[in-house]
C-alpha cells in the first residue's frame, strides 16, 4: 500500500458530526455523545475510503489568533461568545457539544490517533505546515474553502471537501478548483482575500465578487501584480482600479490574514495508523462501555485493524 497522510481539519468535523447526529444519543450519565459517535463514524468512513496510512487530527489550540485580529479586527467577531484578555477568546459552541470535546480527545488518545495543535495557531495553519513538509501524498479534509490554497497536483496534496455532507464528499485537484472558481490553488488566497468571506468576518474589497477577482487574477497573476497594475493605470477599468484603491488599508494587512501558515515547528510525530495491542484495545473498550459509543467504536477498530490490508 502506498503510504498517504490524511489531515483532519477536527472542528469542522466534530461540529458536522454534533449537527448530523441526534443529541438524542447519550451516554448512561444521560451526557449527550452525539458529537463523539459522529466524529468516529466520519474517521471511519474516511480511513475505509481514501485508505490513508498516516492520520493526523488537527486542532484549534487557538480558534481566533490574536496577531489575525490585529490585524483585521472584524476577523470571526460574530463568533466570540466571550473575550478573554489573557488567552484565547471563547468561541460559540453549544454546550451540549463542548461538554464532548474533552470526550473526543480522550477517544482519539486511547485509538492511537494523534492530535497536533499550535499555541497562538488554528488548524489550518497545522495543516498548511504538515502538508507542506511532508514527503508523501496528502488528503486534508475540510469543510473550509481557505484550505483550497494547499491544493497541490505536482505534490499530491489534495482536499476532501464536506461541506456537502459525508455522502457527497468532493476529491479537489488544480481542475477541480479551476472549474469551481476559475483561478489555480496557488491564487486561492488573494482570490479570498479579494472576494471576502462574511463567515471569517473578512469584508474584502468592496465591489469585487468572484467573477471580478477571478479576471484581475487571470490577467495579472496574483495580488501583488493586480495592485501594480492598478497603481500604473493598466490593465482594468477605472472603476475596478478606483475600488482596489478604495480598499488598500485592508488589502495591505488581509493576506497576512487569509494566508495559511506554513512553517510552524511542529514536533515529529508517529502518525502511522496501527491496529490496536491489547492496552489500547481495553481503553476503547472502556471508553466505549462508559460513554455508550458501541457500534462506532467498535466500527473504527475494525478499520484500524484493516489499514496495511
């Protein structure tokens, strides 16, 4: 089997999973397990899927980094449920759902998955720096489009996209991502950037959709040649070039922003999926009897013990 990495963006999912399945499932404490179930189940329906060799499950340590604030003060605003002047801010997660992030954790410890998170970084940037260094084939699975711009064809990196539901999950390539919006992977972020994103708070340049930002890049390559030409009067209409110029407090700060980071240090880490010894398989089982998780535990050990099959 060819060896492969598979990157979870883990907040999309267990977001998708808490909303996807019943919070009528609950564990014999009456705690709700929604969110732990589906989050297994949709790891089990990727590893039997794609069949990665390497798993890695990465993680918000901070879901709003303050040097993004800074820098676009509006950035994901309408999703902080309370400020907090010393560390990260609380995002809005439902309580029923937080109270199962603990429980998920613990899950993917006792199944041997790893988890790999970044002071003062999202999951994306986790991402964009273990994609970037690693030597074999990458799947990262989203439900967010920024994570676009790691598309890669000559490297093998590939998005999983979700945001149509597991049963209709899209494989994105360079055509795949040139079809949906007319600009390569590797222009995906000034294309972001251009375009704004109301869900990351980032307004973009007003004035500029899709199809606009598309052009400007097609014509002139990326941001920086788009600005020059808008600076030498060549290229596009006055009132494309009276708009970006219009914008260019934002459009001087907000790469920064919807860039992902990708040269984090990251410790190495053993990410190889392995059937579970005995010790692992007694604390799944625990953890399965206590928390009622039944057929999805039992469902993802099977597909752990058929990864090198």
């Amino acid at each position: 089997m060819t060896d492969r990495l598979m990157l979870l963006d883990s907040a999309s999912l267990y977001f998708r999973a808490f909303y996807g399945v019943p919070d009528t499932v609950r564990a014999p404490d009456g705690t709700p397990v929604n969110a732990v179930r589906g989050f297994l189940d949709i790891i089990t329906r990727l590893v039997t899927t794609y069949r990665p060799t390497h798993l890695v499950a990465c993680w918000d340590d901070d879901w709003r980094p303050q040097w993004r604030v800074d820098l676009i003060p509006t950035y994901k605003t309408h999703r902080v449920a309370e400020v907090v002047a010393a560390g990260p801010d609380i995002e809005v997660v439902p309580d029923p759902l937080e109270a199962q992030v603990p429980v998920i954790r613990e899950t993917l410890d006792a199944l041997g998955i790893r988890i790999v998170g970044a002071a003062e970084h999202e999951a994306d940037d986790v991402i964009g720096t273990l994609a970037t260094r690693a030597t074999i084939p990458v799947d990262v699975v989203t439900g967010d489009r920024d994570l676009f711009q790691l598309v890669d064809d000559a490297r093998d990196v590939r998005v999983v996209y979700t945001a149509r539901g597991m049963s209709n999950l899209e494989v994105l390539t360079d055509a795949s991502v040139v079809a949906k919006y007319g600009v390569l992977p590797s222009q995906y972020a000034d294309f972001a950037t251009l375009r704004g994103d109301s869900s990351d708070g980032l307004p973009g340049v007003a004035g500029i959709g899709e199809k606009t930002a598309a052009g400007l890049l097609a014509a002139h390559g990326d941001l920086p040649g788009i600005l020059a030409a808008a600076e030498s009067g060549e290229g596009m209409s006055a009132g494309v070039r009276a708009k970006l110029e219009a914008g260019a407090p934002y459009l001087a700060v907000a790469p920064k922003v919807v860039a992902v980071v990708r040269d984090l240090p990251l410790p190495e880490v053993d990410a190889r999926l392995r059937p579970l010894d005995a010790e692992r398989k007694a604390a799944a089982e625990a953890l399965a009897e206590r928390w009622a998780l039944g057929s999805s535990m039992a469902r993802i050990t099977d597909a752990l013990e058929r990864v090198d099959a």
